[in-house]
C-alpha cells in the first residue's frame, strides 16, 4: 500500500510540474574559422603565474612542427630564433615532407604585437632559399605563441609564401609546432 501511495504521488507531482523533453537542434551551416578567431580564442585563457610568461626565462626558442607547403603538402620545419625584447630573429630549415630530405634554409624576424603573461600574437617575415626550386622565398605573416609549463610552448602561425619564380599560395601556409625555451 505505501508503494502505491508513493507511485501516485510522484505521478501527481510529475503532473504539476511542467517537464519538457530534451530537444537538440543540429544546423547545416558549416563552421568558418579564421587565424585570427583561433588565436583569439586560444589566448582569452592567459596564466597569470609569475614563471609562466615570456618575460621570464625565453631568450633562446626552439620549435619544430608540421607546415602545409605549396606543391608539396605537408613538410616538416625547424625553428631556432634569439629573442631581445619585442623582437626575434631566427633560422628556419625545412624537410620537403614527414622525415623526408632537407629543401629549405633560411632566415626570420618577429615582432610581438601583443605580449600579456604566457600569450604572444604578432607579425613575423621570412626569407626562405628553396633549395629544390633554386628560389627564393618571402613569408609575411603572423604568429601565436602560447605557454604550456615553465620552459615548453605551443606555436600557430599562418604566413603567405612568395617565390621569385613568380609561385604565389594564395591560400597561405599554416604551420603547427611546440617547441621549448632556455
């Protein structure tokens, strides 16, 4: 009987309430995402601790990744830079592929825009000599660094590559990679 009593009483009480079902409404549209809206968002979440920023301990970087590159796909790039301030300059080598030969050496200055505890974004120019097409090559563009611990980072950048053999990626170049400091 008390079994009963209780079953009709939660049925009262679903009946009063007001319950809705759980309704997912699922869209067509096709996400676009930007440069600049992915490191915005990828910096919105700064790391105040004191031994986290890039003020402390990050005059030497390293970092190596992967890079989408015209008339090859996917290469990998080495990345060696000496900071002073707001400003990096660095040496830049690339395999021509995942663990394939060396194709590309070249130079690379960078200027912080924006520095604020563990997140950089600024502008970034490279000359590149393309060992392969026997061509230079210059690539504007900007970069996002973010901090993961004391001495390790993550690193986004999207540059536009141009050949003096007149190549021109209209779609850009993004490159990935984590790299460390000392």
């Amino acid at each position: 009987m008390k079994k009963l009593i209780t079953v009709i009483g939660l049925a009262l009480v679903a009946g009063v309430i007001n319950i809705q079902a759980q309704s997912t409404s699922i869209s067509n549209a096709i996400p676009t995402i930007s440069f600049l809206d992915q490191a915005a968002t990828w910096g919105t979440s700064f790391n105040t601790n004191a031994d986290h920023n890039w003020t402390n301990n990050s005059t030497i970087q390293f970092d190596t990744g992967m890079a989408t590159t015209t008339g090859v796909g996917i290469s990998d790039r080495l990345y060696v830079q000496y900071n002073i301030g707001n400003f990096g300059l660095g040496v830049i080598g690339q395999f021509e592929g995942i663990g394939s030969t060396f194709g590309a050496i070249g130079g690379t200055f960078e200027y912080n825009l924006i520095q604020k505890y563990d997140f950089k974004l600024g502008v970034e120019a490279s000359a590149i000599y393309n060992i392969n097409d026997k061509a230079f090559e210059t690539d504007p563009g900007l970069f996002a660094y973010k901090k993961m611990t004391l001495n390790t980072y993550a690193v986004m950048k999207y540059l536009v590559p141009v050949e003096t053999k007149g190549k021109f990626q209209a779609a850009g170049l993004i490159y990935i990679g984590v790299g460390t400091t000392f």
